[in-house]
C-alpha cells in the first residue's frame, strides 16, 4: 500500500507533459446506420449540424495538435435523437480512439475523421512535398 501512494504521489509531483492546441473551423465526421448498412461522410463548421436518420450531430469544436496538424483530432459534439428531442451525446470524440467516448446507440455510430485545416497560403510548403 505504501509503494502505491508513494507511486501515485511520483506520478502527481512530476510536470505534466502539456502540448498545445489549435482550434480548427471544422471537422470531417463518418456516419454508420448499423441497420442498413449505409455510411457517409460530412464535413461540419463549428456551430453547423447535419441530420444523419434519426440523429442531429452538432460540431461545437474541433482541436488538433499545433505542432503536428495531421496527427490526431479531438472534436465536441452534440447530437440529438430527433423522435425524442433528448441529447442522447455531448462530449469530445477522439479520432484515433473512438471508442474511448463513443456515442452509445443501437442503430447509429458516428465517429470524427479529422478537424479540416486552414488551407496553406500559395507558395508556402507543408513539408510533404
């Protein structure tokens, strides 16, 4: 027991390894009626919806790392069971983990793609070139 508190004290006394973020203007998300088999993809604008069936999802943010805005996206959403107008989700999706905080529904998965990018100004490099 004592190593444990004194693991758990190492693990709170340590500097957090903080990483910055940039807020994107949208996200691409992905649908999937488990019923019928039909999937689609749609891009969002922050504050935009999109009606998919029975659900309305709501993009309310979309961050990416600053320092690597082709790794992982983490988006907000909300959405909304249309018969019933109840929030049926709100929270952070993440693009690499979507089962970590995923929409717990039995006909519709939804699960973010990635946050789309300001465009490059002409001339600039991305550095994939």
């Amino acid at each position: 027991m004592k190593g444990l508190w004194l693991a758990l004290g190492c693990l709170l006394a340590a500097p957090a390894m903080a990483q910055d973020y940039a807020e994107a203007e949208g996200a691409t998300l992905r649908f999937l009626d488990k019923l019928t088999s039909e999937t689609g993809d749609v891009s969002l604008s922050r504050g935009q919806a999109a009606q998919f069936g029975r659900l309305l999802v709501r993009l309310d943010s979309c961050r990416y790392p600053a320092a690597n805005p082709t790794s992982d996206a983490s988006a907000h959403l909300t959405v909304v069971e249309e018969v019933t107008q109840s929030t049926i989700f709100t929270g952070w999706m993440v693009a690499s983990s979507p089962a970590l905080s995923a929409l717990d529904h039995p006909r519709y998965d939804v699960w973010v793609l990635s946050c789309v990018l300001p465009e490059a100004p002409e001339g600039q490099t991305t550095g994939d070139e």
